[in-house]
C-alpha cells in the first residue's frame, strides 16, 4: 500500500472514530431543539420540530451551577497540574526508599473511592466551616485530585533529561528556579494534559458536591443535571438542553486546549521509546 493509500485509511479511520465520538454531542443538542411533543415521537438522532424554548429555560437555570462549577474545578485543575509537577520533580530529584515509600501511598490514593473517605472528609470540612462553601469544596476535590496530579506527572518526568538538571544546578540554581525556570517550561505539555483530565474528571465529580452543599446557590453543575432530571424526568427535551449546556464547557476546553493534550502524549511517547 503506498503512503498515499496510508494517509487516507489513516483519515478515514479518524473521521469515523470522530463520527462516533460526536453522536452524544449531536443527540444532545438536537433533541434539545425539539419541542415537548416532538423529543417524543420522533427518533433521537432526527430533528424534527425545532424550537429554542428549551435552551431559553436552561440557560437560566444551569447558568449558576456552571459559574458555581468554573469557580471550583479551574483552581483545582490548574493546582493539581502544578503541584502534581512539582511532587513529580521531588520523586524523580531525590530518590531514596523513603521517597519511594510516599510515591507508592501516593499512587495508592488515586484509586481509592471517593465514597470510602465520604464521611471523614466531611467531618474534616464542617470542623474547618467550610462545609457548603467554594473553598471547601476546592480543598476536597484537592484531596484526590492532586495525587492524580503527582501520578500523571511523574509519568511525563521520566523523559525529562538530567543532564539539564546537572548543568543547572552547576550554574548555581536552586530548588525553586530549578523546578519553575527549567523543569516547568519543559514540561508544559505534560502540565497541560494533566490539567486538561483533571479538569474534565472534576467537573463530572458527583459525589463530591452532593456531599458537601446544600444549597441551591451553591449547586454544582453535576448536580444540577442530576435535580432536574430527578425532577422533571419526563420533559425530555428540557433534560437533553441542560445536559448539553452542561456539558459544552469541559467540551470546548478539550477542543481547543487539545491539541496540547496530544503534544504531551507525544513526548510521553517519546520517552517510552527511548
């Protein structure tokens, strides 16, 4: 097979897996288009009745839990990048069994359940005052976000070259200009993938918000989803609008912040070649 032939298998392969990824996407919103009647008797992938009265209710009512939602998990995403890359750099500098032991306890925290430290994490929170509240509510999601932080990026440190590292620290360079003026800028496409799956891990989190809010002012778009469903299950159509406007934030980071994504692959897979 030439590389011509390569090239368009390899395109056409692309577009369907893309196909595919989008239906969600598409069903989402074209049934959000529908009318109450229209989501009913017609197929789920075929528009029929278009009306934007359930998009006009929505947004009113997502409007907070997406605001509520962008205040929690875009700190917790960008510090658990950077904080993740900086455990990272303390693993992959200061070697020893000690440092060893914490990297396996630390590994050992990203598969632990959210419902199995439920209840200490929320007496932690109310003893603090910070229960229904943005900053304990940052401070949990850190709890298992940050460890999957310091996992993901001492998987991209392996390729991180230590004569670099050497030739710096014969400069004179210290731990901080270290990390933030060599390791960080080199590393920023391992920094952006992980910040890119926190992000989208935490703002699906479910279990977290419902734990610690109570109220509707501070309800989480997860949450919001869930309510309104729980609620008003039968007007579908209002259910598939809010499930994509929901949904649209994660989706418009992922594009245009993916193509770093993939950059941070690449250099992954890079190393695991070398």
């Amino acid at each position: 097979m030439t590389s011509y032939w390569k090239a368009v298998v390899h395109q056409a392969v692309v577009l369907v897996l893309a196909v595919i990824w989008l239906i969600p996407v598409y069903a989402m919103f074209i049934n959000g288009l529908k009318t109450k009647s229209g989501v009913l008797v017609t197929p789920v992938l075929i528009p029929s009745s278009l009306s934007l009265e359930a998009f006009e209710s929505q947004i009113v009512y997502t409007a907070r839990p997406i605001l509520n939602s962008l205040i929690v998990v875009l700190p917790v995403a960008a510090m658990g990048a950077y904080f993740g890359a900086l455990g990272a750099y303390a693993f992959y500098r200061y070697v020893s069994p000690v440092s060893d032991a914490i990297f396996a306890i630390v590994s050992l925290a990203t598969f632990i359940p959210v419902e199995a430290v439920a209840l200490p994490l929320t007496r932690l929170i109310v003893s603090l005052g910070l229960f229904n509240n943005y900053l304990g509510l940052i401070i949990a999601y850190l709890v298992f976000y940050l460890p999957t932080g310091a996992l993901l990026m001492s998987i991209f440190m392996v390729v991180f070259p230590k004569q670099l590292l050497d030739a710096a620290r014969a400069d004179g360079a210290g731990t901080w200009t270290l990390f933030n003026r060599v390791v960080l800028p080199l590393m920023m496409p391992g920094v952006i993938s992980t910040f890119i799956y926190i992000l989208v891990e935490a703002w699906g989190e479910f279990f977290l918000p419902l734990v610690l809010t109570e109220t509707p002012s501070m309800m989480l778009a997860p949450i919001a989803a869930m309510r309104y469903v729980a609620a008003l299950g039968a007007v579908y159509n209002e259910v598939f609008a809010a499930s994509f406007l929901i949904s649209i934030v994660p989706f418009l980071i992922f594009i245009f912040l993916g193509r770093y994504f993939i950059r941070g692959l690449l250099v992954l897979g890079g190393g695991a070649k070398g």
